[in-house]
C-alpha cells in the first residue's frame, strides 16, 4: 500500500498511536510551565498592584525560551552525569529538568510579589530555563520518535496536550487562587495553593519520562567526524583536552548551523525571518490579555470558567483540526491561514475595548484565540520540524523555537507602556497590524521553494 494510501486509511485513528498518546503527555508537561512565568504571573502581579509598566519589563523572564539555542548542545550531545547512564540521554535530560521545574515552581509559591519581588522573580527565571531546556529535549524527541509520517499528528497532539496544560496553568490557576484565597481581591495564600498545584502536576511528564524509551538515533557519522577533527587537533601539536573540546564544541555547537545554511542556502535567512515573526501578533498581544480581563472587570472565576469550558472545546477542536489540514494541504497554507487568524483574534479584542464587560464577548474572544492558536502552532510545529536535520534536531530546532520567540517577547516588554500611553483598543489594533508582514514572507518563501524545486528538475 502507497504512503498515501495508508495515511487516508488511518485518517483519525492516527491519534490513537501509543506514539501519538505520548507526545500528548509530554505536550502537557511542556505547556505547563510557560504560563506560570508569563500571562498567569502577570493576572497575579496585577492583583498585587504591581505596576503594568513592571508586568511588561517582568515578562522579559520568559527571554529564557528566546534564547536556549545557546546551551541546546549540551543536551544534543553531552549527557547528564548519572541520569543519562540510567534512562538514556534524551530522558536523562528531560527528567533533570522537570524536576526543576517542579523545585522552582515551590520556590515561586512560597513567594509574595508585594513583600519578595525579587525572589519571586528568581525562582521564575529558573523556571523558565528548566522548562526551555525541557522543551528542547521534548521537542528532539518527538523529531526522533517517529517518520515523517507521523509528525503532523504528533504535532497536533503535542499542541492538544500543550494547550490544555496552559488552560490548567491559566484558567485552572486562577480558579484555585480564587477557591483557596478570594475570587475578588488580592489573597497570598490562593495564589501559593494555585502554584503548589502546578507543580504537582509537572508529574504528569515525569511519570510519563520515566515510562518511554529512549529513541534509536544513528549518530555514527557526526561521531566519526568529532574523531577526525581531534585527531588532526592532535597531529598538529594541540594538547589532548584542547583537542577534544574544540572538536565536540565543532560537532555540538557549528556543525548543527553549517548544516542548515549548507542545505538552504539564501533561502535559510528567509526562513529565519519567518520564524522569527511568524508568532509575533500572539505573543505581543498575549502580556496585556490578562491585565486586561482584570482591567475590564472581570473576576478570576468568570475567567477561568470561560477558559475551561470554551477554551478547552476550541483548543482540541484547534489542534486536530491543525493536523488534519496539515496532512492534507501544503503547510505552508495552513501557516498563512494561522496568521490570518491570529490578526483577526486580535481585532476581535479591539472591538472588545468598547464594548465593556461582556461576558458573552470575553466567550467568543477566548474561543477563537484557542481555536486559531491551535491550527497555527499544528502548522508551526510541523514546518520548523521538517526544515531539522535527525542528526542536530536538538539543537536545530531549539534555534528554529528561539528565535520563533525572541524577538516577539523583546518587543512584548513594552506592551506595559504602550497601553499605559495609548490605551488597549490602539495597542489590540497595532497587534494586528504587526503580523500581517507575516504572510509577505510566506509567500516569499513558497515561491522561493518553487524556484528551487523547478531548478533541480532541470538540473535532473
């Protein structure tokens, strides 16, 4: 039976592949930590009556995800001392780092932004580089757990498990902030319950990293060349240690980038820049969302009841959508669809500026955020998955993942200001307006990849 035949044989039973179901464990344990240092935090401060220009400048805590391509190759090719000789050295990694996640996330419930700011923001900075060191190994593992075939359904399933992690870190939290401390006003001790739970479900991608196996990766060839490298280091004179970590450092750190500008020549710098923007509308616009439910007068209940119902529903009809369009079009067609969604999400929260506290409003906003959050990350996940290399996927796609994020959360810093000067309808409108570039450069890219392909059928 044909590729093909056999993926529209399997249709939605691919979602029941015990590979599929694990990437929805391990989607889980990924999403969860990210809104624990960024939107939920930021509900939180402002109920402490921090400040929203400090909300701004305190999201630049989650730069920690911008910027782990720098130590991706240690985790691509250096093992954690006695984890990694016991579970292998993609679960090494994954379980050294959730349990550092579990660690701090205790360290920021026993915080109190009105009388330990600082501490708070300590323990939310290690937060966030254990989870991005988490997400670096998860997301290798998911490149190297399964063919092609599988990825756009892995994908999805590892943005359902993703998605709903960050609805029990955002609509979850707030709900069990509001139960154990006060739905209405500001209580230290619902917040410090709400965190504690958090961490203890970070034992959902523990338990799950403990139970997997390790994947069969053939590194042979880039082992061969790391040999090669030190053995001439050491035929010109170089002391053996020098020798040796100038050719690991070769293999982890600069073989990985050679070899995709080798691959993709002047397009990589476009691809690079669509990265870069693609999330750009999300991410920006997502700093301000809860300060601005509370804002407009909406209660944590009335929040997290939204999300959990609304949200839950349009975040997995999202995600499986996102890989069932994936499969059957072009990706790069689902991605302009997802940043034409993500714009209109956001003109959705402009006119939800006038319209004051709306319940019925706040339902169709956070639907339809879900919703195309779901079908853009289904498409995003899938397209920087198939631009990796097996031999680098670590450390390649925590460079494609870092830049996805860098450069939209530097921006999202200043969110805080910008509402402070001109207020949210014109900050929900400029949002909007940022993102649209986004579908310049993919269509740039595709006709760029026409071009490619046409020449090497000729050249052929």
């Amino acid at each position: 039976m044909s590729q093909s035949l056999e993926d529209k044989r399997l249709g939605w039973r691919v979602y029941l592949e015990k590979k599929v179901l694990i990437m929805l464990a391990l989607g889980f344990s990924s999403g969860l930590p990210i809104l624990l240092v960024f939107g939920t935090l930021s509900f939180w401060l402002r109920e402490a009556e921090v400040s929203r220009t400090d909300i701004g400048f305190f999201s630049w805590v989650a730069l920690a995800y911008g910027f782990k391509w720098i130590w991706s190759p240690l985790i691509d090719r250096f093992p954690v001392p006695l984890l990694s000789r016991l579970l292998g050295r993609r679960r090494g990694w994954m379980v050294f780092s959730q349990l550092l996640i579990i660690a701090s996330l205790y360290g920021m419930a026993i915080s109190n932004p009105q009388v330990d700011l600082i501490q708070l923001a300590i323990f939310a900075v290690i937060v966030a580089f254990s989870s991005a060191s988490q997400d670096i190994v998860i997301d290798a593992y998911r490149i190297e757990m399964a063919s092609e075939r599988l990825q756009a359904a892995l994908a999805a399933a590892y943005m359902t498990g993703y998605r709903l992690a960050m609805i029990m870190a955002g609509a979850g939290a707030m709900a069990l902030a509001a139960w154990f401390g006060s739905d209405t006003e500001y209580n230290a001790h619902g917040w410090q319950v709400a965190y504690f739970s958090m961490a203890g479900l970070m034992l959902v991608g523990l338990i799950t990293a403990l139970c997997i196996h390790e994947p069969s990766i053939d590194s042979s060839a880039v082992d061969n060349i790391e040999r090669q490298m030190r053995q001439q280091l050491l035929d010109k004179g170089i002391p053996a240690l020098p020798a040796r970590l100038t050719a690991w450092f070769y293999t982890a750190a600069v073989l990985p980038f050679q070899d995709f500008f080798t691959r993709y020549g002047r397009e990589a710098l476009l691809i690079l820049v669509l990265i870069g923007t693609y999330r750009i509308s999300d991410v920006v616009m997502g700093v301000m969302a809860n300060a601005f439910y509370v804002d407009m007068g909406f209660s944590k209940t009335e929040v997290a009841s939204v999300s959990k119902v609304y949200g839950v529903i349009m975040t997995l009809l999202g995600a499986g959508l996102g890989g069932i369009l994936v499969s059957k079009f072009k990706t790069l067609r689902i991605l302009a669809l997802g940043a034409i969604l993500a714009a209109s999400t956001n003109i959705l929260f402009m006119i939800f500026t006038y319209m004051g506290n709306s319940l019925t409003m706040l339902t169709l906003v956070i639907s339809v955020d879900n919703l195309s959050a779901g079908i853009a990350t289904a498409a995003f996940i899938t397209y920087m998955s198939s631009l990796t290399n097996v031999a680098f996927s670590a450390t390649q796609y925590a460079l494609f993942s870092s830049i996805m994020l860098l450069f939209p959360k530097f921006i999202a810093g200043f969110s805080g200001v910008f509402v402070d000067n001109f207020g949210y309808n014109v900050f929900f409108f400029s949002t909007a307006l940022i993102g649209l570039p986004v579908l310049m450069l993919i269509y740039a890219v595709s006709r760029h990849q026409k071009v490619s392909v046409q020449t090497r059928s000729e050249v052929t």
